[in-house]
C-alpha cells in the first residue's frame, strides 16, 4: 500500500517513512525541502513540491495510487510562530486546505495528521488527556488545532477518515544512526545543549528560569522519534481495520522533565559542561506540558521504547557526532 508523507524529508516525517517501510508500506515523500533534507528520504520515492499546490498532489496522488496520507508538512517553530504568524497562517492553513482538497479530489480517504500538544496552550489538568479543552497560546499551536478541525469537518461531510497525533517533544535520532534531526537555524533545546557540550562558543540560552516549576525552568514530556514513528504506523492500521471517523491521541511519555535535568543528562552523557547563559522567557512557552497517552497505549496498543531521557539523549548525541 502506498501512503503519500507530506513532509517526508523532515525530522519525524524521515522516521516514519523508515517505520512505514519496514511494516510493508510504500511512503511516497511529497516535500519541498525548504527545511527537509533529500539524504533523509531512504526508504521510497521523493517527490519535490509545495502542499500549497493542489493540482500536483492530485498529479502525485494519482502517479502512486496512493491510499493514505501522513501529513507532516508544516512550519512548527513556537517562538518564530509569535513575531511571524503570516506566514504560519499561510502555510499551515492554507497548505493543509489544498491537501485536504486533493484528497477529496481523488478520492483517498485516510489521513494521519502531525498535531502537537501546543494546541491545549496552558494546561489547568496534568497530566494532559485528549479531552483537556484546547486553548492554545501561540499560532503553531492555533494554526494545528485549526487543522484538526478541518480534518474534522472534512471528515462529517466528505467521509476523510482521520488520526490526529499529538505530539509531546519529539527527540533523539534513528537508532542505526541513518537519520536524525537536523534543522536550519535550529531552535530545540536537546540539540542546542549537545552543540554548546561540543562547542564551548556556541552557549545555550535557557529561556526562564522563574517559571512555578521544581528548579524554575520549563518541563516537558519528550519522547523519542523512533515512538513517534511507530504511533503513526500503528493509527493507519486503525484507520485501515477500524470503521470510525475521527480520533485524537496524545503521545508522550508521561514523564515530566526540565530544561535543567536537559542539561544535566547533556553533560552525563557528553562528559562535557554545557555552557548556559540564563534569560528571559520565550513568548509562547507554557511552563508544564506532560502527557497522559494511556488512550493510545490502549487503543492504538502503542507501546514506547526508548522512554529513558538518558537514552533519548545519547540516539542525539550519537547522531550530532556523527
Ligand atoms: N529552550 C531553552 N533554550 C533553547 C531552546 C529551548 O531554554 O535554546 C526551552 C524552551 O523554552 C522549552 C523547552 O526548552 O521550555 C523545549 O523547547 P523546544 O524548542 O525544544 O521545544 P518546544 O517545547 O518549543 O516544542
């Protein structure tokens, strides 16, 4: 079966495409590679193109026989969504519209969608279920919960069956080291904290060290790339076995940790000090996001692997090396 992966050549986009391939599957990578990387695509064919061009999806679509889609393409940078939300609106929005209006088009009826637990913005439960109302707090995260409901609605009146994956922190790399992340600027706190490990000029900037939290810096729940992928295999075969038309599923780990334990886990691994310099908040930071995915466990059966953060962080590590 052949799945279209909009975003094929980007970070979580390349990982799936490897997952996808190994259970069987045929991923056709539609990227424009404004931020994704042609070494990245390994494991199908990669077809250049904007999502913002409905006519050559349908081409592209049409070419493969393609059956599903995984959407991934997106911008997906928190802070630059603050000073630049035109464009998050324009491509975002607008991209993921023209790819809806594809598949309407030609008929495929499946979609597993790249969303991101910054659609809940501030959360007033921890850990966060699926049900946590969404009020995000910055346009990524706006402009992902808008597609949601796109999808949604393009589901109620067209019959697009549909996955919307939350996700938590996506980190570390590949485990055979063949991908990895790899963003222009880069902006994510693991990968800044092994370039200051192995290049003292380059200091992390930790963002808020105020914040109501155990040591004052921000907490996440990151959970490795390869489990991510896997989550997305596991709801395209819901979609392929089940009969309902839309679900939500949080992937995390559930395990809360802060930009300082980051560092910390940085330093064991690397042996190296991680030179920080400590500032203001970033615009759009919540100060806690952890998950509750109990639902995926139990209804996609997706398990993770890699939970340990000292295990996440050396897959990083490994592929910053290398
Ligand atoms: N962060 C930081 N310094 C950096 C990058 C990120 O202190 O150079 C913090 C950021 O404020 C957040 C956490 O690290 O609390 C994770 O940020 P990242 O950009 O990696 O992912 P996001 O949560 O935005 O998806």
């Amino acid at each position: 079966m052949n799945v279209l992966i909009t975003g094929g050549a980007g970070y979580i986009g390349s990982h799936t495409c490897k997952e996808l391939a190994r259970n069987g599957y045929l991923p056709v990578s539609y990227d424009n590679l404004v931020y994704g990387h042609d070494w990245a695509v390994k494991w199908g064919p990669l077809e250049k193109g904007d999502i913002a061009d409905t006519a050559r999806l349908v081409q592209i679509i049409k070419k493969y026989e393609i059956r599903a889609v995984m959407h991934f393409a997106a911008f997906a940078y928190v802070g630059e969504s603050v000073s630049r939300p035109d464009i998050y609106y324009q491509n975002n929005l607008s991209g993921s519209l023209s790819l809806l209006n594809a598949m309407k088009e030609t008929g495929v009826r499946q979609i597993v969608f790249s969303s991101t637990c910054a659609t809940y913005g501030n959360p007033l439960e921890l850990p966060i279920r699926e049900n946590h109302p969404q009020n995000p707090i910055n346009p990524y995260g706006f402009t992902k919960f808008v597609v949601e409901r796109m999808i949604r609605d393009f589901g109620s009146a067209f019959g697009i069956r549909s996955v919307c994956l939350r996700y938590f922190n996506a980190a570390g790399a590949d485990l055979d080291c063949q991908i990895g992340e790899s963003h222009d600027p880069e902006t994510h706190l693991i990968p800044l904290a092994l370039a200051a490990a192995f290049d003292k000029r380059q200091a992390l900037p930790v963002y808020g060290s105020d914040y109501p939290t155990r040591d004052g810096t921000c907490i996440r729940d990151y959970i490795h790339v390869t489990d991510l992928a896997s989550a997305h295999v596991l709801a395209l075969k819901a979609l392929e076995n089940d009969r309902f038309l839309s679900r939500a599923y949080n992937l995390g780990n559930g395990k809360g940790v802060s930009v300082q334990e980051i560092i910390a886990s940085v330093e064991k691994i690397t042996r190296c000090k991680v030179p920080c310099v400590y500032g203001e908040r970033r615009d759009g930071d919540a100060a806690v996001l952890v998950a509750d995915s109990s639902q995926s466990r139990m209804e996609l059966g997706w398990n993770p692997v890699v939970t340990d953060i000292d295990a996440i962080i050396e897959s990083a590590a490994r592929w910053t090396k290398r």
